[in-house]
C-alpha cells in the first residue's frame, strides 16, 4: 500500500450527545456500560462541522447513520446499523423517506473538549441551539432555555462562542496535527464527490454548507424537533 494513501486512523476519543431532558451533553462509557453526564458548564473549541443523518428505527430495532458532507449538494449514503440501505441521495430528494423511516438531520462537531479529541453530535432541540450560536470557534454552553412541546418538557441549550487568535489556531493544529489531517482526508474525499478542483494550500478549518430551508426548520420557535431527543 502506498504510504501517500495510507488510511488515517480516526482520532476521536469520546462520542458525544446531547440530554435534552436533563440538559446535560454525555457521552457512553463502554466499561461503566452506561452514559456519562458532562458536568456543566462546558466549553469546547469547534474545530470543524459536517452534516449527517442520525436516528433510530423501530420496526427493525436498529439505529440509523450516514456519510458526513460539508455540503447538501454532496450525496448521503443513509443505512441501518444492523445492515441495509435506506435512502442515496441528495438531502432535499430523500428528506421525507429519512424522516419517514426515523432519521433526523444532525451535525457532527469535530472538536476539543477537556484536551480530548469528541465528537459531538447535534440534532433536534440542540440544532435548534447551533444554528443559533453567537461568536467564533470557542464555544461555551452555561446557560439553557426551557421549551416544551406538547406534554414533553425539553432543554435547548445556547451556545455561545469567542474568536480564537491566529497564535492559538497555530498551537491547536500544532497539538492536534492528527485530527486536522484526519479532516484533511474527509475533505479530500468530499471534494472528489463533488469534482472539485483541488489545491495543495493549507485548508481552513471547514464549515458545513447548510441550504436555507434547512437551517430555519431548526431555527427559533420553528424547530422541528419531531419527538425530542434524549
């Protein structure tokens, strides 16, 4: 195998989700066998953002997940974690099979957490609250608004950002050279997909392409939360 494609090792540490009735972000300890709650408040620095599918499905008991893309005009290859596809495509063509079938539009935040490299994955009430954070790429969670739907009472939590300097983004990639080249890679691929003509400059770091319509489903009191997440 060549060494110029050899396959980066994903460098996530720890999974992350979001409790929205317990307002707390947690994440599965596999040898506890159970989720850890994140003591709040908490603050993480956003290193790069994608769009997925989440979900979970009932009739075959199975979870759902897709590819990551930095943009919806890149196909979804959206499959069932006990096996099969569900839908390939576009976002806009196959939303309402998705939905239909217990998928949820999420965002996977690639960031640093407590010196860890996480993954946090937003969907929900919690996208609501990210399409809706302020500042830059060092975010703070200390402050939640209570909502409720229905009967079902639910937390969304404000995000809250401060701009990093140049002399803090060279140290964050210089310790974190591993995730910044495991990203380059996704990237890469990405822009394969779409045809896009590449470069050899140093990337930004990359920011998800959301279509308007997607953004306002999860914005303000049009959050489309279906049934909340927990």
């Amino acid at each position: 195998m060549s060494l110029t494609n050899k396959k980066l090792i994903n460098p996530v540490e720890k999974y992350i989700s979001y409790n929205a009735t317990d307002g707390v972000f947690q994440y599965y300890d596999k040898v506890k066998g159970e989720n850890v709650k994140i003591k709040n408040p908490i603050t993480f620095t956003d290193i790069a953002q994608y769009s997925t599918i989440v979900g979970w499905n009932e009739e075959q008991k199975s979870t759902i997940f897709a590819n990551e893309v930095l943009s919806l005009k890149t196909p979804l290859s959206v499959k069932f974690q006990k096996g099969g596809n569900l839908a390939n495509g576009l976002y806009a063509e196959i939303k309402d099979n998705i939905k239909a079938n217990g998928g949820k539009f999420a965002v996977s935040v690639y960031a640093i957490l407590d010196k860890e490299i996480v993954k946090i994955t937003l969907k929900g009430a919690a996208l609501g609250g990210w399409f809706n954070k302020t500042g830059g790429d060092v975010i703070t969670v200390d402050k939640f608004i209570e909502e409720t739907k229905g009967a079902t009472k639910y937390k969304v939590p404000v995000f809250q950002g401060k701009t990093i300097t140049e002399e803090e983004e060279t140290e964050i990639r210089e310790n974190y050279k591993e995730l910044f080249d495991y990203l380059e890679s996704k990237d890469q691929s990405h822009n394969q997909n779409q045809e896009s003509e590449s470069n050899d400059t140093e990337r930004e770091i990359p920011t998800i392409e959301v279509d308007e319509d997607i953004e306002s489903e999860f914005k303000g009191e049009d959050v489309d939360i279906e049934s909340v997440p927990f």
